[in-house]
C-alpha cells in the first residue's frame, strides 16, 4: 500500500509543478496580455510602414513613444491579482515569480516592437524601441507597487507626454538623461536611463507586489 500512495504522490507533486505555471500566468491574464502586445506590434508595423515616417526622422517619435505606452500598460494590468491575501500568506515565496513575469513581458515587448520598425539607430528605429520599451515598463511596475496596477499606467502616461510635449525645447532635446525617451537611440545617458529605470521597477515590484486594491465600486 505504501509504494502506490507515494507513486501517486510523487505524480501529484510533479503535476503540481507542471501546472503551478501555467495557473499563475492564466491568474494574471498573461495569454491575454501576449495578445495585446501581438496586436500593438502589428499596429506600429502598420503605421511605420507608412511612407511619411521615414522623410523626417520627428514623424517617428510619436511611435517610439506611443507603442512602449501602450505595451507598458498592457504589462501592468497583468501585474493586478485578485487574491493578493492569499499570495501574502501563501508558503511559496512569489518574488521569483513577479520577476520571471516582468522578465518575460518586458523582453516580449521589446522584442516585438523592435522588430516592428527596422530603421537606422539615428532615425529611431529599433534601438530607441527597446530602450524606450524597458524603461516605459519599468515605470509601470513601480506604479503597481506605488498606486496599484489597474492605475499603473497613469505615471508611465504623465512622464512621456511631459517630455514629448517638451521635446522641441533644446533644453530637453539634448538633456539624454531626462529626455531620454525623444533620443535616437544610440546615447548611453538614455540608455542608462532607460535600464536603471526598468532594473529599478522591475525588482521593486517583484520584491513586494502590486498595491492591494479594493472591489471596484
């Protein structure tokens, strides 16, 4: 009797672990989350297709910043959980979790949308997407943490319309550290930018999770 209920066990176990995955990314909406990102891809190669964006170099910028936006905030809606008391009690540690799923999405929509406009560095073309991409889902996970994540995306939107909105002073343009969103690609100032704020969200929200939020009213 004892070998079949440990063989059974030992099944159990391991077809815990299998599912145990798949459980978390269904729970977090994650295969919803791969859709939307799928779908913003396509719709930055729709529009960097288009003639006019490549005759001035300025046409681009809206697209190097509006994709990242939207591939940030499709990120922080899968960071909202709806059994948050239950992962703060559960006997599992979840921050490897948390960063395997920022890990993941983050390098996702880098990927994607990198691919989606092939270009020169100097004409912001894939370089400045993936920088522009970690760093927007950077700042997302640390709205998480700081608001919640079905508001994640509101300091994401706030600082990259602040700097769009700024970008034709000189003083921003050529600031690589606080305009790095309107750079090129190739500057390291907005790349350190970039990175620094993507490690810094990314390990903030995985260590402690998106703010606990209340039923919507």
């Amino acid at each position: 009797m004892n070998a079949p209920q440990t063989s059974w066990a030992a099944r159990s176990a391991s077809g815990h672990r299998f599912r145990s995955p798949a459980l978390y990314a269904r729970s977090r909406g994650i295969p919803a989350t791969v859709a939307a990102l799928v779908c913003a891809a396509l719709l930055t190669v729709w529009t960097a297709s288009r003639p006019d964006a490549y005759l001035d170099p300025d046409r681009r910028v809206p697209l190097v910043a509006l994709a990242p936006l939207l591939a940030a905030a499709a990120t922080g809606a899968s960071l909202h959980t709806h059994t948050r008391e239950l992962d703060d009690t559960a006997v599992r540690r979840w921050w490897p979790r948390r960063l395997a799923h920022l890990l993941f999405l983050g390098a996702l929509s880098a990927a994607l949308l990198a691919l989606a406009v092939p270009g020169h560095a100097q004409e912001f073309g894939a370089a400045a997407m993936v920088r522009n991409t970690l760093g927007a889902v950077g700042i997302t996970a640390g709205g998480a943490v700081l608001i919640g994540a079905r508001l994640s995306w509101m300091p994401t939107t706030l600082y990259f319309s602040a700097v769009y909105l700024s970008a034709a002073s000189p003083r921003v343009n050529n600031a690589t550290v606080v305009g790095w969103l309107v750079q090129p690609g190739p500057q390291h100032g907005a790349w350190a930018a970039g990175l620094v704020l993507f490690v810094t969200g990314t390990a903030l929200c995985a260590a402690r999770g998106a703010r606990p939020e209340g039923p919507r009213g």
